[in-house]
C-alpha cells in the first residue's frame, strides 16, 4: 500500500465523478452512491429531495453534517490495483452567490443517469439542492492484491 500525492488524488477525483456518501442518521450508518463535481477547494453534490424534507437523507444531513465521501476505482491496465479517496468533513449547503462555479464542477465530471425520475416522483415535484464538501481532510491510497512473493 502506498499514499497517493495530491496531484494523484486530483487526478482520481476527477476522472470519477461518482462515489459513496456516508451520512448518520439516527446514530445509524446511512451510505447512498453520489455524483459529484470536484475543483480543488470542494466537492458539490446535486442531491435530489423526491422524498421531501422529511426524508431520511434531509433528516441525516440535519442531524449531523459530519459525512464521509469515498471514491474509488480499479486501473483500467492493472485489474489487482485499486486506488481510493476518502474525504470527511461538514457537508453544506451551497450558497446562491456561488451556485454557478457549482454547476461548472458538475458539468466537469459528474456522471448522471440517464433518467433522473426518484422512485416514482415526477420529475417535475423532485428539488434538486446543491451542497458542498470541502476537500481539506482528504487522504488517497494505491494497494494492489499481488505483492512481490506473493501468488
């Protein structure tokens, strides 16, 4: 096992705009897989709120912003190397004043379905609501499941 560099993890967190978000709810793990868009000073996750805002994702969040993002991948040329990033901090709501730069990190490398219906909800009566998670307790690592003596 090794640590990644900064400029590993950037590269990594862009060229996978998809990971696993753990929140707590009701001191309860709660994880649900996640787009997101990532510059180097935050993440930004479009979070749908088909459920309302008494849905258990609103209700973690609310509870306790203390969440957990990873992100991981297997090298394309490679297949017993795996690479992956773990960010925790305080999730947030993004402010209007900076939902534009938002959008541009989202555009950069977010991976969307196709159809963003929410279990049945039209689309319509689904809000879509920006948060943030910044990017300074982030920490990377390669392992590989060969190791030199290793069959």
């Amino acid at each position: 096992m090794r640590r990644l560099d900064q400029k590993e993890i950037d590269e990594l967190l862009v060229r996978r705009g998809i990971g696993v978000l753990a929140m707590v709810d009701d001191r309860q793990p709660y994880a649900i897989p996640i787009s997101f868009g990532y510059d180097s000073s935050q993440m930004v996750f479009p979070m749908q709120w088909g459920g309302g805002y008494n849905s258990r994702k609103d209700q973690a969040i609310n509870s306790n912003p203390n969440v957990c993002l990873t992100v991981y991948e297997q090298d394309s040329n490679d297949k017993t190397t795996w690479r992956s990033v773990v960010t925790t901090g305080e999730i947030y709501e993004i402010d209007e004043d900076t939902e534009e730069q938002a959008y541009a990190s989202l555009a950069a490398n977010a991976e969307f379905p196709p159809d963003f219906g929410v279990w049945g909800i039209p689309f319509e009566d689904v809000e879509f609501r920006l948060f943030g998670l910044a990017t300074e307790n982030c920490t990377g690592r390669e392992f590989s499941t060969e190791y030199e003596g290793w069959n």
